[in-house]
C-alpha cells in the first residue's frame, strides 16, 4: 500500500463519518457551512504560512474542494500525507 492508497481510503472515512455527523444535526445547513468556512480557512492558512514550518500544500482544484467538503480533517490529512 502506497500513501496515495492510504491517502484515498483516508479521505472515504472522514468523508462518511462527516456525513453521518452532519445528518445527525438539527441545524444542517450551520454546520455543513461552518464546516466549508473552517476548513476552506485551514487551507488557506497552511498554504500562506506553512513554510514557516517546511510545509508546502498548494492550492489547486482538489485541495480546495476537499477542503469545504471535508473541513479540517482533510487539511489534516494532507498535512500529515507531506511529512509522509
């Protein structure tokens, strides 16, 4: 298993455990939009800041999507898949 593998299976987890969660709220709408802003703004961060500590995630199409889909998990993901 590559960590492209691992990265992909990663990613399909976090993605049904955040459905299931999202589903299970009153308010879905507030929280699926808080979800896009807080991980939308973790990208961002990392990408302006992250070569202060050697991290380098750019911003493309797939990077940006993952990131108001999933939230924060995912910019976790691919910050531990760069040290990787």
């Amino acid at each position: 298993m590559n960590a492209d593998t691992i990265f992909i299976f990663l990613c399909i987890a976090v993605t049904a455990i955040i459905i299931v969660y999202y589903l299970k709220r009153e308010k879905k709408l507030i929280y699926v939009l808080t979800g896009a802003l807080t991980g939308s703004a973790a990208l961002f961060i990392i990408n302006r800041y992250g070569t202060v500590f050697s991290l380098e995630i750019n911003l493309n199409l797939f990077n940006i999507i993952g990131s108001v889909i999933l939230g924060v998990p995912f910019v976790v993901f691919l910050v531990i898949m760069n040290f990787l």
